[in-house]
C-alpha cells in the first residue's frame, strides 16, 4: 500500500492512459462491430448507389466491406 502511495505520482497517469485507451478501444470495437449501424450503413449505400451518387465499384467496394464486418459480428456471436 506504501509502495503504491509513493510510487503515485508515476504509475498514476501511466494507469490513466492505460484506463483512457482500453475505453477508447471499447468504443471503437462497439461502433465498428454494431449490426444495426451496419446495417443501416448497407441501406444507406445502396440509396446512394440508385441515385447514382457512388459508382458501381465503390458501391461493391464499400458492400464488401460491411458484409465482411457483418458475418464477423455473427461468427463471434456464434462462439460465445
């Protein structure tokens, strides 16, 4: 207990950066494997693709990527 009173004013913004990041890295994991923004991202896309806003390469480009993002969300549900 000493020890880690003395050695506060050290490992103490050591600890907070750590703390910051491993939060930083939930939010990110949540936001980049969440199946309804992805979702939501696929119909987006596929509206911009109709009303000609992105060509057909960037649309299967971008679709590729979601649906890999998607089928990852689903093999880790799977093995839970």
């Amino acid at each position: 207990m000493l020890l880690k009173l003395l050695t506060l004013p050290v490992t103490g913004p050591i600890e907070g950066v750590l703390w910051l990041a491993n939060k930083l890295d939930e939010q990110v994991e949540h936001e980049f494997y969440n199946e309804p923004a992805i979702r939501g991202k696929l119909m987006e896309l596929e509206l911009r693709y109709d009303m000609g806003e992105i060509s057909e390469e960037e649309f299967l480009a971008a679709e590729e990527e979601l649906l890999a993002r998607l089928k990852i969300i689903r093999e880790r549900r799977a093995a839970v």
